[in-house]
C-alpha cells in the first residue's frame, strides 16, 4: 500500500481531470445552481410586484423538467406511436425523434437576461434608430382582464424590429414569450434567445411528431398562464399589407384551452414605421413570389458601419418614427360564448380585423399612400390637403402628427423619402422615383386597408 507507483504526466493530468469534473459536477455545480437559483426567485419575487402580469412559475421551471414533462406527455406518447409505426421504425428511435424536437422548442428564461440585458439593449436600439411612440393603449381596459387568464399578443409582422420594440414597451406589464424562426438558431444569438424565454419553430415541419410535439408545448405553456406574442400572418409582410393568418399557433392556443379553465385573452397589437430596413428584400421576395429572403451579411455590415460613421462625425438623424398601438382585449370564453359553432378561422379573421383597425399612420405612410394613387406629379399643398382629409375619415385612428401640424408631417414624410433618393422634384410637383415606386408602395399599403374601409 506504501509503495511508490510511476504514471505518465499525461495519463496524471487526465486522472486529475476526470476527478476535477466529477467533484464540479457532484459538489461545485449543484451549490452553484442553487446559489443562482435562490437568487433567482428573489429577482423573479421583486419584477412581480412590479409587473401587472406577474411571471409564471411554468416559466421558471428548469427547462431540463420541462424537457422531460414534456416528451413523458401522455398525447405525445401516443404521436411517437403513432410516428413509429408509420414510418416502420422502433419506438425508441421516434422517442429519440421527440426528444430532439423538445430540446430545439423548450427555452431556459432567465429573468436577469430578460430585464437586465434584453429590455435595456431593446430600449437603447429603438430609441437610437426610431422616434418611438405609443399609440392607442387603454390602461383601464387591461387593469379588467383577469389577473389568471392567460394573454397573447397577436401583433402584425413588418419587421425583425417588431420583437424589439414591443418587448421595450410591453416590459412594464409583462416577459413576453415569443415564437421564433429559424432565423434565430445560431449560435451565440440562440443561447440569448432562449433565456429571453422564447420558442424556435420551424416554418416547414417535416412531420406529424414534430407538430405535434410544438402543440403540446404550446398547449402546456397555454394552460401555465404563460404570456404569449405572436405573429398570425406567419411572417413578414412582403408588400406592406396585413395578410390572411396562418392558423397554426392559434389553433394550438385554442385546442390548449380547457372551457371552464384558466381563459385566454387575446391582445391585437399594431406596428409601424416610417422605415424598415428589411424593405427592398421583402418587396424583392414578393416580386419573386418567394418567401426566400437574399440578405447578404456584406449588405447589412455596410449599413452598421454607415449608422456608426454618420454618428462619429455627428450626421447621424433617426429614421423617422415608430408606434405600436394596442388594441381592445378578446376572451376567448366571451368569443365562443358569443358565436357558438365559430371555428379558429372565424378567431383568425376576427383578430386580424382587429388589428387592421389599430395600426397607426404615419408621416411616410401617409405621404407616400397620396403619391402612389395619384395620377402625376402632386404639388406639396394638395399631399397636405389629402393628408388633412385623412384626419378627417379617421377619427379613431391613431396618427401621428408631429407639433400637430400637417404641413409639418408632410415635410417629415417627404424628408425621409426624399433621403433615401425615391423622389422626382421639378416645377410641376413631386413624383415617385420609378424604380423606387414598388417601395414606396410598400409603405402606402401599410395603412391602404384603413382609407379602402372608410371609403366604402
């Protein structure tokens, strides 16, 4: 027992290794995790107090236990039968399936990622790019929605900058948990996106299991009061206009409701801009009839370092504005209860009038909708007649008029076009730069559905 035994420095350091990651992941990691989590709840316990709709505890729930709840789920139990024996595979191969599919869908909140990282860096970009403003929001209609129900944003989809302005200006109410595209799963960007709290989907699923296992998920975070955002349209509007929804996640919302359980609140949300960033590669995909989106990492470097020269040599100017608007709360028990036999399409198209209704106009929205439906160059004076007369046929929508004057947003909305090089000036009035006009036109149809309803 006493004598001396000769190893390899190698094999010594591996042994060391081997008996440092045991004692870590024995003793060192699960004090360490405690440590964080207790820290944790107290965190989660003082935002609460705060918040008008407080965390749920589904959603601090450590995303490993949710795996687990998740894939040991009686209904997906019966889908990895059901996908074993359609694809004539053994059930610990679908089951091993299911359980790839949970771990891409499951997030890991973290409430010190959420409102000490996300909420500030989304309130600093918005502010530096948009002259943010907050259209119709009816405080007292949200202080009656009941404090157990669980709320859903459905909110219209022009640009990735949806998700970072409406969780800046929902963050003194609530976290909101988003679903996500592709687009988001590279790393380190998804690592950030799962301890914000939100769910990657994928827009083509190959499989029934795979839809199967999102309901659930989705069904689970429904009835655990989880406050919930998102996007009917299924993705970004090509051409400016609000489109037919998509039913998937809504239907899994619905199906995930119990009558008689917790209800389910739906919240319309409206969005605007002056720009979006993305809109020549939309307007690009929608003249391709494809929703393939060529965004070259050179074409948006190029644009990062212009922003930041421009701000170094004191030439830097916002681009112009951006709003959301909240619309009026629908129960799903009051809906149901209001139109029996009503289907999910019936909800779809209810909500996405909904929020039709509330999205802003805005100064290049509202330039550029008289540009595009006249028939030849307009003088200044009759776009500021016309967009007078806007006001007049939109008494309940929210418009932003800067100093409430229309003479000064026409000079707004025809400064940030004309910037950007999409207007013909001479003697006989101002014109749509031809190459330009299917942009521009995708501005004026953000707010076209508004001016079509009153006009009829």
């Amino acid at each position: 027992m006493t004598s001396t035994v000769e190893l390899p420095l190698w094999l010594f350091v591996l042994i060391v290794l081997f008996a440092a990651v045991t004692f870590a992941s024995h003793f060192l990691f699960p004090s360490v995790r405690w440590f964080f989590r207790r820290r944790m709840e107290r965190v989660v316990a003082r935002l609460n107090e705060r918040l008008a709709r407080p965390i749920e505890p589904f959603k601090l729930a450590r995303r490993y236990d949710m795996i687990q709840r998740l894939i040991y789920d009686p209904e997906v139990a019966r889908a990895v039968a059901d996908h074993a024996r359609e694809e004539g595979i053994p059930e610990n191969v679908a089951f091993e399936q299911a359980r790839r599919y949970a771990r891409e869908i499951v997030p890991s909140f973290s409430a010190t990622a959420y409102f000490g990282i996300a909420i500030k860096a989304a309130r600093w970009l918005s502010q530096s790019l948009y002259r943010v403003r907050l259209g119709h929001y009816d405080e007292e209609e949200f202080r009656h929605v009941d404090r157990e129900a669980t709320v859903v944003f459905v909110m219209n989809h022009r640009s990735n900058m949806d998700y970072v302005l409406v969780t800046w200006l929902a963050a003194e109410r609530t976290a909101l948990t988003y679903a996500v595209g592709e687009w988001a799963r590279v790393w380190p960007l998804s690592r950030l996106i799962k301890a914000m709290g939100a769910y990657f989907i994928r827009r083509r699923p190959r499989n029934d299991l795979y839809r199967r296992v999102l309901a659930r998920y989705v069904g689970m975070a429904t009835e655990g009061g989880v406050t919930q955002a998102i996007f009917p349209e299924g993705g970004l509007s090509l051409d400016g206009a609000l489109a037919r929804p998509r039913l998937g996640l809504l239907k899994y919302i619905v199906e995930g409701h119990e009558s008689g359980g917790r209800d389910v609140v739906f919240v319309p949300v409206a969005v605007n801009y002056d720009r979006v960033f993305e809109d020549r590669i939309l307007v690009a995909a929608a003249q391709k009839g494809e929703r393939r989106f060529q965004a070259r990492i050179s074409v948006v470097a190029k644009f990062i370092v212009k922003q930041f020269w421009l701000r170094l040599t004191g030439r830097y100017h916002r681009h112009g504005y951006a709003a959301a608007s909240f619309g009026a709360p629908l129960s799903l028990e009051q809906f149901e209860a209001e139109t029996p036999g009503a289907t999910v399409e019936d909800l779809g198209r209810r909500l996405m009038k909904r929020i039709g209704e509330e999205v802003p106009v805005l100064p290049v929205p509202a330039v550029a909708h008289v540009l595009i439906t006249a028939d030849g160059p307009v003088t200044r004076h009759e776009i500021e007649r016309q967009i007078a007369a806007m006001v007049e046929v939109l008494p309940g929508t929210w418009m932003q008029l800067p100093r409430d004057d229309t003479a000064y947003a026409v000079e707004v909305g025809l400064r940030n076009l004309r910037k950007r090089g999409m207007l013909v000036e001479d003697d006989q009035g101002i014109t749509v730069n031809e190459d330009d006009r299917p942009v521009v036109a995708y501005y004026a149809k953000s707010i076209a559905h508004l001016l079509c309803t009153r006009s009829d």
